[in-house]
C-alpha cells in the first residue's frame, strides 16, 4: 500500500511541475488548443491522484482491491495523460499515437467500474 502512496504522492507532484510549466513555459509556444489538452491531461491526472490517495488510505477496500485499482489508474494517467504529454512536449504526433489516449480513458473508466462494483456489493452485503 504505501508503494501505492509513493507512486500517487509521485504523480501528484508531476502534475504541479507539469501544470506550472505549461502555464508558463508552454504559453508562447502552443497554440490556444494546444495549450486546453495539455491542461487537460493534467487536470486528469490530478483528479486521479486524488482519487488515488482516498482508495489507498480507505479502510473499506482490501489490499488486493486498491492495488486493482491503483494499477488501473496509475496505467489509466500513463496512457491518457502520458500521451497528451508526449504530443505537445516531443516530436510524437497525435497520429502516429491516436489509440492510446482513447485507451487511457477506458483505463480510467474501468478503474471507476472496479470501486463502483466494489462499492455496489458492500451496499447489498450490508442490506442483507
């Protein structure tokens, strides 16, 4: 559990650097809409961190369960959120890697579906 929060603690730290440096670094250098995606991957990757660090403290989940989930948000930001950086930060284009944002977000969808399905049974385990 605790690798969890070194990895989270990690990513959270990444999205400040890298939010901070795109507010300022990146402004005279890409466009407007260049500019939202990026923003865009790291308000995501944002968001995750923090749902990472109430999966990874949550007496409710087992261990099993948050490293399910935890693996499946961490892959989730290294897809979505990696990729969107590696378009606007390198000479990577978006064409030569479309599908990989795509599959970031399903990551990230499905690491919603495990904690709701999770979630779902212990509500019917409780009401019984």
């Amino acid at each position: 559990m605790f690798k969890n929060l070194i990895i989270t603690s990690v990513l959270g730290m990444l999205a400040i650097v890298l939010g901070a440096f795109g507010a300022h670094a990146l402004k005279d250098i890409l466009s407007v809409a260049e500019l939202s995606s990026f923003e865009t991957g790291v308000r995501y990757q944002m968001f995750h961190v923090i749902v990472l660090l109430f999966v990874n403290i949550y007496e409710g989940f087992s261990v099993s369960q948050k490293n399910k989930i935890s693996y499946l948000f961490f892959l989730g930001i290294l897809l979505f959120s990696g990729s969107i950086y590696a378009i606007h930060l390198t000479s990577i284009t978006a064409k030569s890697i479309w599908f990989v944002t795509p599959l970031g977000g399903l990551t990230l969808i499905i690491g919603w579906i495990s904690m709701i399905t999770i979630f779902v049974k212990k509500s019917l385990n409780n009401n019984k």
